[in-house]
C-alpha cells in the first residue's frame, strides 16, 4: 500500500497535483491541440500544393496571392512551426541533462523557431501582397 509519510511530494503538490515542472499538462495540451489543428491544415496545405502543379509562375503567385490561400499557408505554418518547438523543447528536456547545456538549447530551439516562423510569415506576406 502507498505510504504517504515516504513520498518525496510537497502538502501543497499533493493537493494541487502538479509535478516538478508544473506545466506538464499544459504542454500535453498544447501538443495534442496542435496535432489535431494539423489533420485540416495538412489537407488543405497538400490540396492547395497539389492544385498549383504544373500551373505557370503568374497563376501560382495570383492563387497564392488570395487571402484564402495566403491564410492557410499562415495557419498550417505557424501551427507547424509551434507544434516543432513544442516537440524539440520535449526531446530537449528529456535527454539533455547539464542544466546549463539544457538552458542554451532551450533558448536555442525558441530562436530558430522564431527565426523560422518569421521568415515563412514574411514570404507569405511579401507574396500576398506584391
């Protein structure tokens, strides 16, 4: 039987159940949110991709200068983009163990997604509205 005088917990983490990080559920939430907000997106996304084939260089830039396109790319992107930061972050966390090395890559991964997500909301951007 579970002993409550051997646990390692806090009075306060047994009440509120949270864990050491505090945020574990939030970010299990987030990741499923994004997944799921992915099934749609990735169809639209490959339909949209697949519709522009073989189409000239004039036709793809007006299709994907309309706002329905422009906003799908912008949705499945910026969806993507956070999902991948949200999943690195995971795998950072789980198998890097030098607190100062974790640190660096945690700030590393949020730069290159930032970096990332910049650059395809102003490709996007410049495309839709040149």
């Amino acid at each position: 039987m579970f002993n409550e005088s051997h646990s390692l917990r806090t009075a306060t983490s047994r009440v509120r159940y949270l864990g050491a990080a505090r945020s574990g559920t939030q970010h299990n939430w987030h990741m499923r949110a994004t997944s799921i907000a992915l099934v749609p997106l990735t169809i639209g996304f490959v339909w949209l991709v697949l519709s522009l084939i073989g189409k000239d260089y004039a036709t793809v830039r007006s299709t994907l200068g309309s706002p329905v396109p422009a906003l799908l790319m912008l949705l499945f992107l910026g969806t993507g983009i956070f999902h991948m930061m949200l999943g690195m972050q995971t795998i950072i966390e789980d198998y890097v163990h030098g607190a100062h090395s974790k640190h660096w890559a945690l700030l590393a991964n949020t730069f290159f997604c930032v970096v990332i997500g910049l650059a395809c909301v102003y490709a996007i951007l410049r495309i839709s509205f040149v």
